[in-house]
C-alpha cells in the first residue's frame, strides 16, 4: 500500500540567539491511507515541530531539511502557493488549546465556513449550512444556534469539536492531531476520541496522533512512533509495541503504563530520571545513553541508526525479552 | 525570611541591563545627547556667550554664523544659543518637577490600588475625574486661580501625569502580589506596610524608572505649549516656548529664531524618548515588542 | 453587557459629578472676593452687586453650587465680563470648529497609525520597521506646535500651497473649509498617530503569536486574510481604547493648533478667556470640556463593547 504522508530526513533546526539549535534529526515517518500513527513522546522531543513541518507552519527562523511527500506531491521547499492551497483542504491541524485558538471575535460558524469559502468557493450561505451539517457531525447539539455563537460561549470540549469540525470541513486526507485532548478534562477526553474515531471509519481519514498520552495511543492508534530528543527511536505495530518494547526508552515510558487494549484513562508517560538532552550537545552518542539503563560503553561515542521491518528500533543494546505487564 | 529575600526584578541584573544598554548604540547617542544637554542647561550661567535677556538692538535679526552670535540673534538682538541654553533649563526644570509630583502622589496610590482592593474602585474614580481635565484645561484653570508661572505649569503637568503613574504601578503592584514571595511575606504574617515597602515598591522602581523616563519629555513638550501660549514661564525669562512664541512674529524675516529652540526641544525629548526605550527594553527584553 | 453599561454610565456620572464640583469650587477657589474676579475691571458697587445676585454669592455654598448646577444643565452659563455675550451662544459657536478639526486628525492619525503599526509589525526587524518607529519616535518628541510653525513658514508663506491662518464653514464652501484645515489636522494628528502607532504594532505583535493566528495559516487563507482580518481586527479593540485614552491630549493639541493657524475654535475662545480673565467662559469651557471628555469616553467603551463579542455576548460557558 502506497503511503499517504510519506516523510523522510526530516532535520529542523532553529536559528536562537544562541546560535544553531537542533530540534529534529532525520526524521522518517510514512502514513497509509486510513491509518492512525501516533507519535508519542516527552515533551521537547520534536513531535510537534515535526507535525508543524509537514504544512510548512514553522516560523522564519526555522531551517527545513528534508523530504515530506503528500501523495506523490514534495511539500518541503514547494512554494508559499502550493503550501496554502494544501493547508486546511489536505492536510489539517487540530491544536492543543481549544481555548486559545479559535479567533474570539468571529463566530465558530464564520471560522468553520472560512475554510470551504477559502478551498471550495462557496457562498456565504453555503458554508453556513455546511458549518451545521459539520458541527452535527462532531457532534454537537443544537448546531443550527450554536452555529453563531462565538467561542467564548462554548466549553473547552464543545470548541475543540468545533476545531475538529473545521479540520475536516474539506475532508482533508491527513489530520494532524497535536495533543488534542491534552488540555481537556478527563470526561471530555473520551468523547472527542470517539468524535476523531468515528471521522476515521466514516470518512476514511488517515490520521498523525501527536501525545504524550499511552492511554490516548492505545485507544486510537494503529501504528506509534516514539522519539526521543529529536530523533525516531522506536516505530511498530500499536500491539506490537506495546507487548514486546525494544528499546530501553520506550519499556521505560510503558513501565507503569496499561497494556495495550485496556481503556483509555489517563496515563501519562512513566517519569524517567534525568532531562531531555539538547540534541546539538550529542552529535555522536546514543541521546538516551546517560538516562539509559542498559548503555554499554559503545552508546556514547556511536549513534545507532533505525533497523529495517516492521518494528524498528534505534538501539545497540534492546530489550529483547517481553517484559512483564 | 529566607524566601522573600529572593531578589526579582531590578536588582538581579543590574549589570546585566547596564550591559544591554551599552551595546545599544541608538541608546548611547540618546544618552550622549541628553549629557550634552544636561552639561548646556546646567552650567549655562558659566557656558552661555551672552547674557539671555540682554538686547542689543543694534545686532537685531543676526543670521547664524555671525560671529559671536553662532546661531544668530532675534528681533531684539539677543543671543538664540544663549537663549537655547537657558531655556533648555528652564525645561529640565519643569520636566523633573512635573514628574516629581506625579511620582509623589501617583506611587503611593498606585501601591494602595494594586493592593488593597477596597481602595481600588475609589483610586480610580479619582484617575477618571483628573483625566476629565486635559492638562491644558488644568493648567488654564490654574493660570487662571494662580498665574502663569514656571512652578504652576509644573504642577499642572505633574497632576495631569498622575493617572499615567498610578495605572502602571497599580498593574505592576497587582502582577507582583501573586508572585511567591510576596505570598510568603504576607503569609508569614509581615505587615501591608513592610511587604509594600521592603518587597512590591523595590521591585516596582524599574518600571517607575521606565515610566518617568518617558514622562519627562511629555512634560518638556508641555512646558514648551504652556509657555508658548503665555501659561507657563513668563517673559523675559527665556523658554524654549517663549522664544518660539515671539519668533512667531518675526519668522518670515528670522526663520532660524523660529526654527533652532523647536531643533533644540525635539533633541531632547527625542534623547529621553530613546534612552527611556532602550531603558525598558533592557529591563525587559520579552517587552521589547511592546 | 446590560449591568456593564449600567455600571460604566454609573462611573461617568459619579466622575461628571465629581466633576463640577471640582470646577465649582475652583472659581470659589480664586484670589479675593470672586465677585472681584467675575467683575473684571468694571467695579463699580452697583455691578458688584449685580453679580453677587446672579451668581448668588451671598447664599450658602450648598444653595449656590445648586444654582451653578441647574444653570448649566439648562445651557445657562452666564455671560462674558468682556463682550457681555452669553456664554453658552460663545461656545456653540467655537465648538464645531474644533469638533470638525478633532474629527479631521483623528482620522489622519488613525490611518497613518494603524497602516505604520501594521507595517513594522508584519514587516519585523527590516528596515520598514525601523523606519515606522523612527517615524513614531519622532511623532512623540517633536512640539507640534512647532511642526505647525514650521509648515505656515515654509508651506505657506514660502510656497503658498496652504492658507496660513483662518477659517470657512464647512457649509459655506466644502472645499475652501477642507482647503484650510488640512494642515492643522494633519498637524495635530502627528502626535496621536505616533501613538496609536506603537500601540498598534504591540498589539498586532501579541495578535500575531496568538494560537489562532496559527490555526488560521494552517487552514491555508492568504496572508492578507491572516493579518488584515484575523490579527488586525483583534488588535483594533485594544487601539480603539487608546484613542479613547488620548482624547485629553487631543483636546490640549486643539487648543494650541487652533491658536498657530488662527481658527476661531473652542482652544481660542480658551486661551483668549484666560487672558481677558474672562472668568464666566474659562468656568463654561472647562465644564464643557470635562463633560466632553467623559461622554466621549462612554461612546468609547460601547464602540470597544460593539467591537469585542466576549463583552457584547455574554457566555454560556
């Protein structure tokens, strides 16, 4: 099956006052059509400045190396036209904070019809009855008045609908999900899951979870990628991974963390001893080695690369035995 | 009080603004240009080449250039640079006057309205009733029931500068409040005042700093309308305004008369203008955008 | 939205209140016997008197700041000691003069502000930002009662593209009127567009980082629609209140402008009262601006709440 979103080296650095910082290092992630993949990880890893990089949404002062190809089509380096029409028709955003990012002084309908009028030329009015139609679609009741109601009006779970509901107003092929329920309470969580889920099986979506959240991967996904400061460490099946983790990192997020199949709750990733490293400060060590504990001397002077098949891992000394869950 | 003895604010990085500031070259020529000011008006009774209110009417209307006369002289043959220089005290002087009483009345208040909620709602009715007076429209009523003077201008400009004062320590007094250790002092059981005077008032002087930095050229460029209008320093006492205010007549004829004490009042409010945004971008590099 | 009105139109009468007492008591508040003051240099007994009666100085200070009180609301403002005209009919007169100029610069301002803070903040750390706040820097630091010596002198009289001083009613001939205000608005906008400038660019800047501005570029609209609609219209509220804030100013830059070109407005009848000790019309002229001041910053905040959904509807959330 050819892949949807087929990233390949992606490398992102930041221009600082500090000089040079490195924020993604030859990254490599495909998605299939239809597929759920989450990339999972500590915060400051990358996944969101990957996901950001897909739709060309970093700012001025980011460097993009690299390839992410959407159907065929290379999206790094295409020019700022290609990028637009792209954005919002095939490949979409939901964000962290429904708070913040619905613009307060337009209403939801007027930001969801936006979208259509932008990528689909339709009139006012049309994109208004789409507006409900999609409002119902992520379920959320009485759209017919909800439609004009401004943001503020509505609750945190109700405006990430509303986000949902714009993200798929042009039925996009990919979805980019970053951290989507994290902001949300517990309660609320579960339904925009169900709202993300049914949107996969109704209209076939492919889908880029981005979280931190095992328990949100278990739910949803069907692949995960885990990374580790910059880097992919680890990529696999969703049962796979969670049954039979290789690399240390990743046994150390699942160590208190529910098998895979049991419902989400909220887990958050096991805490690890130690900080995140900056990644320009290792250019040839394992990034995990001095948090790692099964490094050997050979971590901190090489840096392992992905291995090849279906489940990856970028280690010189995996778990090999499943671990107890 | 091992807590509330953490240093924010101003005191951490003294140095380290001092060092942001001098790698600012735009603020270096401010500040350079302000000394060169301060250096004219201060000692201008010992710099100045000629007596400033001394005619000498057979050098009336002397272009610049004119020996003895570097920028020329006015209908009455009085000395423009000498005039300058004097005026360019008479301005400081009622710059750091007026932002004296605004400091003094507006500190106090913006303290107690970031602080003790109770006072808030009537501190700020209080802004809103100075504000209903334009400072022209203070400084016409006090013309008006005390003269035109220096002083009155002053003071006219001080209260006019009050609201400005009290809504940046209020917001800057309430920010600070919620910070832990003011927490901590005021859940130790320290005093309202020793938690205002030992812990929100040192760590309010850099944006009271920033604030008067910026507010004494407005009050510079006050003076400068009061007296031009005959609200403020009165003749023949020399003022920037004054003078600009008599070489209204004779500007066809002595442009430079007209032209060089409004270079000079630009100078320096531009001087203070510049050093005060260097001053707030040092403090704050975060704010800089603001 | 309705107990904010309430609560807003409460405050602007208990300031306009505040108000008239403060300019009440300020003439009681003047040298000597203000019958002397009202009187001017006619001081013969039989006028003496004649004030004491019309301003009743002889009851007692509650009685009389009634009186005050009831006179003005009633348009009554007494008469001037100079030319003996109602006070009232004065500053009718004055008033469009400085309400078409203020109107004028506000525009010129707004105009010049919003497009040079929109500029330097889309156009970030490149020479067009610099040049905006330049530009803006020296709006705040020259006198702009020099400016307009300066344009009389050299546009002017020595190009003759402007008149130098005076005034058409705008009925009498559009064109002349606009003809012969143009430089003082433009002159008295220079202030008011420096900040409205700066506020501007702030303000864009803060829009610009916000989380909804991302999720506008990343619905793919043009940069035209992610900065002139998403981020400027979000700026726009808190610019709004800014010129509300510098009406004050704007008053004090009126007064002085009106003054350099000769414009027979409200800031001359002011400054001429002054001089004249015209006491009846420097009491009329700072109630009347007061009053002003407060109403307009009332039509302010209702303009800011029209603008601002968050205050017009209130959430259910």
């Amino acid at each position: 099956m050819k892949p949807v979103l087929e990233v390949k080296d992606l490398s992102v650095t930041f221009r600082t006052e500090d000089g040079k910082l490195s924020a993604v290092d030859r990254v490599s992630l495909e998605v299939g059509d239809g597929e759920v993949l989450a990339v999972v990880g500590e915060s400051g890893c990358g996944k969101s400045v990957t996901a950001m990089s897909i739709a060309g949404l970093l700012p001025r002062t980011a460097n993009v190396d690299g390839s992410v190809k959407l159907d065929g089509t290379e999206l790094i380096g295409a020019d700022k036209r290609t990028l637009r029409s792209i954005r919002g028709r095939e490949v979409a955003y939901i964000f962290q904070e429904p708070m913040t990012s619905l613009n307060p002084v337009f209403t939801v309908g007027h930001q969801i019809g936006e979208v259509l009028r932008t990528h689909v030329g339709l009139s006012r009015q049309a994109a208004r009855a789409r507006s409900i139609e999609l409002l119902k679609l992520v379920g959320i009741p009485s759209a017919e008045r909800r439609v004009s109601d401004y943001p503020h009006q509505l609750s945190g779970g109700m405006r990430q609908r509303v986000m949902i509901a714009m993200a798929v107003a042009c039925d996009p092929k990919v979805l980019i999900a970053d951290e989507p329920t994290t902001a949300l309470d517990v309660t609320i969580q579960a339904g925009i899951l169900d709202v993300l889920r049914g949107l996969r099986e109704r209209l076939g979506t492919s889908i880029v979870l981005i979280t931190h959240d095992l328990g949100v991967v278990a739910d949803l996904a069907d692949r995960v990628a885990v990374m580790y400061a910059g880097r992919v460490v680890e990529t696999a099946q969703v049962h796979e991974l969670f049954a039979n983790p290789q690399h240390p990192y990743t046994a150390g997020l699942l160590g208190a963390s529910p098998a895979a199949g049991r419902h989400a709750e909220t887990h958050r990733l096991n805490e690890i001893p130690g900080l995140v490293p900056l990644l320009s400060e290792q250019p040839d060590a394992c990034t995990f080695a001095d948090r790692c504990p099964r490094a050997v001397d050979f971590c901190t002077t090489s840096q392992p690369q992905l291995t090849t098949g279906q489940h990856q891992v970028a280690c010189w000394n995996p778990v090999r035995e499943p671990v107890e869950v | 009080m091992a807590v509330a003895d953490i240093p924010v604010g101003l005191r951490t990085n003294r140095s380290k603004v001092v060092r942001r500031i001098l790698r600012n070259p735009l603020a270096i020529t401010g500040l350079v240009v302000l000394a060169i000011a301060v250096v004219l008006a201060v000692f201008a009774p010992w710099l100045a080449p000629h007596e400033p209110t001394q005619t000498h009417l057979d050098q009336a209307f002397a272009p610049p250039g004119t020996v003895g006369h570097l920028l020329g002289t006015d209908d009455l043959g009085r000395d423009v640079l000498s005039r300058i220089m004097f005026g360019l005290r008479a301005s400081l002087h009622v710059g750091l006057l007026a932002v004296a009483t605004s400091l003094v009345i507006g500190v106090p208040l913006g303290l107690m309205a970031g602080y003790f909620r109770a006072i808030d709602a009537l501190i700020s009715r209080f802004t809103d009733l100075v504000l209903a007076f334009p400072f022209l429209i203070l400084a016409v009523g006090l013309a008006a029931i005390r003269g035109a003077s220096l002083g009155n201008a002053a003071i006219a400009i001080g209260i006019a500068q009050i609201p400005g004062v009290i809504r940046i320590v209020r917001s800057e007094t309430l920010r600070l409040k919620s910070l832990d250790f003011v927490a901590a002092a005021i859940v130790e059981g320290a005093g309202d005042p020793w938690v205002l005077g030992r812990h929100i008032l040192p760590n309010a002087a850099s944006v009271i700093i920033v604030q008067a930095t910026v507010a004494i050229p407005a009050a510079i460029l006050g003076e400068a309308v009061l007296s031009f209008l005959g609200l403020g320093i009165q003749p023949p006492a020399p003022s920037l305004g004054t003078m600009l205010s008599d070489a209204q007549q004779f500007a066809s004829r002595a442009p430079w008369a007209a032209v060089m004490p409004g270079v000079a009042i630009m100078l320096l409010a531009l001087a203070f203008n510049i050093v005060g945004d260097s001053l707030r971008d040092a403090l704050d590099p975060k704010a800089s955008r603001r | 939205m309705k107990r904010y009105l309430l609560s807003r139109l409460w405050q602007s009468v208990v300031t306009l209140i505040l108000a008239t007492i403060v300019v009440f008591a300020g003439v009681r508040a003047l040298p000597g016997d203000p019958a002397l003051a009202l009187a001017g240099e006619d001081r013969d007994p039989e006028s003496l008197r004649a004030i004491r009666e019309q301003y009743g100085l002889d009851d007692s200070l509650l009685v009389q700041f009634w009186q005050f009180v009831s006179h003005a609301a009633r348009g009554d403002l007494g008469r001037s000691i100079r030319t003996g005209e109602p006070v009232g009919s004065m500053i009718a007169g004055a008033l469009p003069v400085t309400i078409e100029l203020s109107i004028l610069a506000i525009l010129v301002a707004s105009v010049i502000g919003v497009g040079a803070g929109v500029v330097a903040a889309v156009r970030r750390g490149r020479p067009a930002e610099w040049a905006a706040n330049a530009l803006a820097l020296l709006g705040l630091s020259v006198p702009n009662f020099w400016l307009g010596l300066m344009a009389i002198l050299y546009l002017s009289v020595a190009l003759g593209l402007f008149p130098a001083s005076g005034f058409v009613p705008f009925f009498s001939n559009p064109i002349d009127n606009l003809h012969h205000l143009v430089l003082p608005a433009l002159i008295l906008g220079t202030g008011l567009a420096a900040v409205i400038m700066r506020q501007t660019r702030s303000s864009m800047l803060d829009a610009l980082s916000a989380d909804y501005i991302r999720t506008a570029e990343a619905k793919g609209l043009s940069p035209r629609a992610v900065i002139g609609k998403h981020a400027l219209r979000n700026s726009l509220i808190v610019v709004v209140t800014i010129v509300g804030l510098q009406l004050g100013a704007l008053i004090s830059g009126a007064v002085v402008t009106e003054r350099i070109f000769a414009l027979p407005g409200f800031g001359k009848l002011t400054v001429d009262a002054v001089f004249q000790r015209d006491y009846p019309v420097i009491q009329a002229v700072v109630l009347v601006t007061a009053t002003a001041y407060i109403v307009i910053n009332l039509l302010v905040d209702l303009l800011y709440s029209v603008i601002d959904p968050r205050i017009r509807v209130r959430g259910d959330a």
